[in-house]
C-alpha cells in the first residue's frame, strides 16, 4: 500500500513541547490527583517544571544522546521527567513500575544509564545493593520520601531539590535549552524502550525522535481528537501505546488526567469524565464481562429489557456502519432503548465519551459491536513498539470492526508471501540496542521491516490481523490454527472468561486453558446456589464446567472440525502479571503459561484416540 504524503514541521520532540507551551500556555495540560481530590497543571505550568528538570540534568553534566531512566508507575511525575530529558537532548530509558531488582539492573547496565528517576526509597533501597554492577549510574533521582543521606549521600537527590538545582543553572545558562532545542538532530536517539517480549530476556528498542514527531504530526492530521478532548491516561508510560499518546498530546493539546492505578479507573472516570480514553482490550473485555454480570444480577424483567436494548443498540450500529442513520420504528426504539439502559452504560464511562482507542493486542469485533451498539464507539489500532507504536488505525469516518483501519499518513504496509506484515516508514526503529544480529534479522535488504504478525488487507485497504507468525499452530495433521481469533471470539460469548489459551501445536486437536473473572464468576455463583464458594472452589465445581462447556460448544459449533476445543481446563487462579503470566500492557505471555502447565496440557491428550 501507498503511504499517504505527510507535511512535517518538527524535527525533535523539545520543539514540539515548547511550540505546545508557546501555543496554549493557559490550557489544561495534566490532571493529577492528590489524595482524593484532582489538581491541574496548565502548559505554560507544565513548561515551568520541565525547564527546572532539563537544566538540573545539564547542570549534573549529562550530555546529548546519554541515557536517562525513568522506574515509575504512570503519574504526573513520569511525564515532566520524561520531557524534561528529551528537551535536554539526552534519552530516556523506560522501565515498568514492577520490574523485578534483576531485570532493571540488566537493562540499567545494557543501556549504561547515567541518571535515574526512581519513584521511591524501596526502588532506591534495591538499587543500592546492586550499585556496584551500574558503574554508569552517578546520580538517583527520588519523586517519593526522603533520600537517605547516611547511607547515599549525594547519590541520591530529592525531586524537589533536584529542581532548585536545576532552577539555579538556569538562572546562569539563561540560554542552554533554547540552543539545544535547536541543535537536536531528527536521529538522534530519544527513548530506548525495552520489550517486556513473551520470553527471554528483553530488547532495548532505539526510537529517535523523528520516530516520536512523526507518530505526533500524522496523529494530527487524522482530526480525530482536538485540544477541547479530556483523555484519561492509565496505560504504563514505559510502553510504546502509553509514550505515543503523550507525542499526540504535544501536537493537539488536549488534556490528559493522569493516574495509572488500575483499580481506581472506573471510580475516576466518573470524577474525570473524559472525551476519549486509549486502552488495552483487557480493560474493554473486563468492562464487559462486568456489565452483562451486572445485568444478570437483576431481575428477569430488567435483564429481558437489557437484552431488548442491546439487540436495538445493535441494529442501530449495523445502520450507521453502512451510512444510514435510524429511522421509523427503530429511531423510535433506540430512544427509548437509550433512555432505560444504554445511557446508563455510557454514565459508567463518565457520560462524555466520544470514542475510545484500542490496542497493543487484538479486540473481539463482537465486543466492539457491543459497545457501539451503547453509543461507545471503540477504534482499533495497530502497532509495535519498534513502529512506535501507532501504525495502522481506524478513525471515526472510516472504521470497520475485525481491523485495525488503514495505514497512517507517512507509512507503508506491503503483505509478504506467507502473510505477513512489512511496514515501512518514519515510526519504525533504528534498530534494537547493541544486538546488530537481531536488528539485520527483521530487516530485508530494501528496508522493510517484519512484524511477526500475520495479516490481510481487504478490498477497501482496511487491515486485518490474524494472529502472531510464530503463535500459528500446525497441528499434527498438517492443519493451521489461529489461536488469537479463537480466544478472542470465546471471551465475546463467555461473559465469564478472564483469559484463554488455546494450544494445540504439533498436536493431534486443540485444547485450552481457561481462567474466570473474579467478579463475574462470583455474580453468576450467587444465582446458581454456590454462594460463599470461594474463587478455587469453583474453578473445580462441575456446574461451573457445565457452564463453561456449554460456551465452548458455542464456540465450536462456528468453527471448522480442525480448530474446535476437544478438551480444556479451568486454572485455579487467574492469569496475572505479578506471576509472570501477563506483560505489562495485559498481553498474554502464551509461551510461559504452556510452559508453566505442560504438565496439565499433556494429561488432556493422554490416552486420546487420534480420530478426536
């Protein structure tokens, strides 16, 4: 495919922050809480704080291109250190909040990392008895608590300290940030962003910052959000899905409300009341999960209205999505259908949604019918974090459910002969951090590079993804499974399912491993005479499988004989980051569950005749 032209204007992301400030200083930039109240930071605020930082790193004498990090959940915090390091023309090194003491010393090391915002002293605390293998390391930055001066010294500095130093130099070097603004070259490195990957250990992906302009600038030419937008922002900032939303905040100036913490996202919502808000599909498919739990939990009479409503909402998306708006009897339904139950889903969202982004990994179509069908339109994307993220998108004039949408302007995507994805264009990587092999190894000759996944572009350009290349299962008959589209059909029928895994590689059938959600798997106990059983327990209650088999046989009646779940398994918890299950972004780490239940996989082909 053709890429679309795009008319670039900046060649470093330091322009593009100060040309922001310089356009709307009095607008809302942040909302971040404190405590159980929000507070707001305008740009021109916004501008303040990062010159305080930028020059508190020049004036520790970190130079151009040399490596900053950042350990921190997503905060207010994260973002200004991030800026601030970018407009000091060094790079940031990103690191989840949850990485474990030895993978932060490895990627410290392989980055050789000058200085690192830590978010506190337990971090710092893990530092220290590893400091002697970062000799790179000369200074911690500490967002949380007090540095400990016996045991640190100078090593450790507050943030706040680290500000007034920073406030000083500038007071001497009234023109530092301004010279460097200008002085930062496109390919200069801006961001080495290391891939939590499913296993081994992870790559430090090189992302300059024509990558970062080029993903801010073709964002903007779409028109899909404007500087009136209110974006709710939860997603880890260490990921590429979390950094392209801030490069996009730049060039539009909308306002983001910031708080990563996960279980305050449906309370906040309600607070915040955002215009858009980006997200994994976990998050769509808990929200569903919880909604249609929530409707059972009524009565009879409520949920057959439920139903009614949603059956209404559905036929009224399937008009818009071919050009026709509801009229008649319909337009009449769907009011009222609004009215008694549709409303009251979107109010759950905050009531001002106007679309909601997805990625980082495949969306069911059938949920994102169900929530278009409530006036909740969710757009899926398309990326990897060596395409920095934001590749291939659906916008709101031109979207179709089951793709990703089309490529942005600037970028070209090309089908290799086994089907897989090449993508060319600014946003790609130059290259994976001192691993020259692995970095010629994704690249052909002309310079396209290989994603991995698997895809189709239909006749209208739109982009479909079907599964991750080396994900494809060959079963033993020589038949080829796309494990993806299954789990992703199954969680849109089963209004309990947490995860699945489907395996069935170089076996004779599939099987799955499946986990339920908490909350849902609790309602539905409440109504079958299993109140008070606890989460283990019902995994292994045979009403609980009952229920679970009659989804599975839902799923299988629409699939060839070759793809169908012969046999599965309830796991006794569920999956999780914390156990290694899950990447930070809430993908599953497919090849680490098998591994962890091979045991449990292999006893469900034990025994079974191969005609199965």
């Amino acid at each position: 495919m053709q890429p679309i032209q795009l008319e670039r204007h900046y060649r470093n992301m330091a322009e593009l922050f100060w040309d922001r400030v310089g356009k709307t200083p009095h607008l809302e930039a942040f909302r971040y809480p404190v405590g159980d109240t929000w507070r707001s930071l305008t740009w021109k605020q916004a501008g303040e704080r990062v010159r305080k930082q930028a020059c508190g790193l020049l004036s520790l004498g970190i130079a151009r291109e040399e490596r900053c990090a950042i350990w921190s959940s997503t905060r207010l915090e994260w973002i200004l250190a991030d800026t601030s390091i970018l407009c000091a023309g060094a790079a940031t090194t990103t690191i989840y909040s949850n990485t474990p003491i030895e993978d932060c010393v490895y990627i410290l090391a392989d980055s050789k990392t000058r200085l690192i915002f830590a978010e506190n002293v337990e971090q710092v605390a893990a530092l220290r008895v590893h400091r002697d293998k970062l000799p790179d390391l000369v200074k911690v930055v500490l967002f949380d608590g007090p540095p400990d001066k016996e045991k640190d010294g100078d090593w450790v500095i507050a943030l706040a300290d680290f500000e007034a130093l920073g406030e000083e130099y500038a007071g001497q070097h009234t023109d530092a940030l301004d010279e460097l603004r200008k002085s930062i070259e496109s390919d200069d490195l801006a961001t080495l962003i290391y891939t939590s990957g499913t296993t081994g250990r992870p790559k430090g992906v090189r992302l300059v910052h024509d990558c970062w302009t080029y993903e801010a600038e073709s964002q903007d030419s779409l028109d899909v959000v404007d500087v009136n937008d209110v974006n709710y922002l939860w997603l880890p900032l260490a990921h590429s899905f979390g950094k392209v939303v801030l490069a996009v905040q730049m060039a539009v100036g909308f306002s983001s409300a910031v708080d990563g913490r996960i279980p305050k996202l449906i309370d906040n919502l309600a607070v915040v009341r955002p215009t858009f808000m980006v997200a994994a599909p976990r998050i769509f498919e808990k929200a569903y999960n919880r909604i249609i739990s929530l409707a059972k939990e009524g009565s009879p009479i409520k949920y057959k209205l439920f139903s009614w409503s949603i059956s209404v909402g559905k036929e009224v998306s399937r008009r818009r999505r071919s050009g026709q708006e509801p009229s008649g009897l319909l337009a009449l339904k769907h009011m009222v259908a609004d009215k008694l139950v549709l409303s009251k889903i979107r109010d759950r969202f905050g009531g001002r949604i106007r679309f909601l982004f997805s990625g980082s990994a495949p969306l069911s179509p059938d949920i994102a019918e169900f929530f278009h069908a409530t006036g909740m339109l969710i757009l899926e994307g398309y990326g990897l974090t060596e395409t920095s993220a934001a590749t291939v998108v659906n916008v709101p004039n031109s979207f179709r459910f089951g793709t990703v949408g089309h490529p942005v302007p600037g970028t070209e995507i090309r089908i290799a002969e086994d089907g897989e994805i090449l993508i060319k264009g600014p946003g790609v990587m130059r290259g994976y951090e001192n691993l020259p092999d692995q970095t010629s190894a994704v690249f052909s000759e002309d310079g396209w590079f290989h994603s991995g996944d698997i895809g189709q572009i239909d006749e209208d350009g739109f982009l479909k993804i079907t599964d991750r290349k080396k994900d494809l299962i060959k079963t033993s008959g020589g038949k080829y499974v796309a494990p993806q589209m299954l789990e992703g059909r199954f969680k849109a029928i089963c209004p309990v399912v947490s995860q699945i895994v489907v395996h069935g590689d170089r076996r004779n059938y599939c099987t799955a491993l499946i986990t339920l959600d908490v909350e849902a798997i609790t309602a539905w106990a409440v109504e079958n005479d299993l109140t008070g059983a606890s989460y283990e327990e019902l995994t292994r209650s045979d009403k609980v499988r009952d229920m679970v088999q009659e989804y599975v046989d839902e799923l299988n009646r629409g699939l060839a004989s070759y793809e169908t779940i012969k046999r599965f398994a309830i796991l006794p918890s569920d999956l999780s980051e914390e156990n290694g299950d899950l990447t930070p972004s809430l993908k599953v780490k497919r090849k680490s569950v098998e591994t962890k239940y091979m045991d449990l996989l292999d006893s469900m082909y034990q025994g079974a005749l191969e005609s199965m």
